[in-house]
C-alpha cells in the first residue's frame, strides 16, 4: 500500500478526521470491509423479512453477490 499512497494525489490531499490526518490505502480498506460487511448483514436481514432488496452502486455485482443472491430474484 506505500506505493498507492506515494503515487496519488488524494492521499497528500485529503485529510479526513477531527484531526485532519492524511488519508491512508489503510484507513479506506478498513472502511470498505466495515461498510461491506453491513451491507451483506442488512441485505441478509431484509431478504429475510421478505423483501426483495435491489443494491444500487456504480461497481459492477461481484460474483459472491450476485451467486448468493441471485435465486432470490422473481422470475
């Protein structure tokens, strides 16, 4: 991660915090698992009351998704 960190201007750029540290590959990594396990449990959790639940984003499905969740789609 020290290569991605030295060779993009966001992490000089971008101080995040109440402190204002520089943003770190560390920090958004940590981040990404943190919000990607909440969404695997909300989507659990609403297909289990019943729900159809659509996720929107700008990534394309990534095969665990979409295997896990795909039977659970209407014809």
């Amino acid at each position: 991660m020290f290569d991605v960190s030295q060779g993009l201007n966001d992490y000089r750029l971008i101080k995040v915090g109440a402190d204002y540290r520089r943003l770190r590959p560390e920090y958004l990594l940590a981040l990404h698992h943190k919000q990607k396990k909440r969404l695997f449990e909300d989507v659990d959790h609403y297909t289990g009351l019943g729900y159809t639940v659509i996720v929107v984003t700008h990534h394309h499905p990534s095969p665990p998704i979409t295997a896990r969740h795909c039977s659970l789609l209407p014809k």
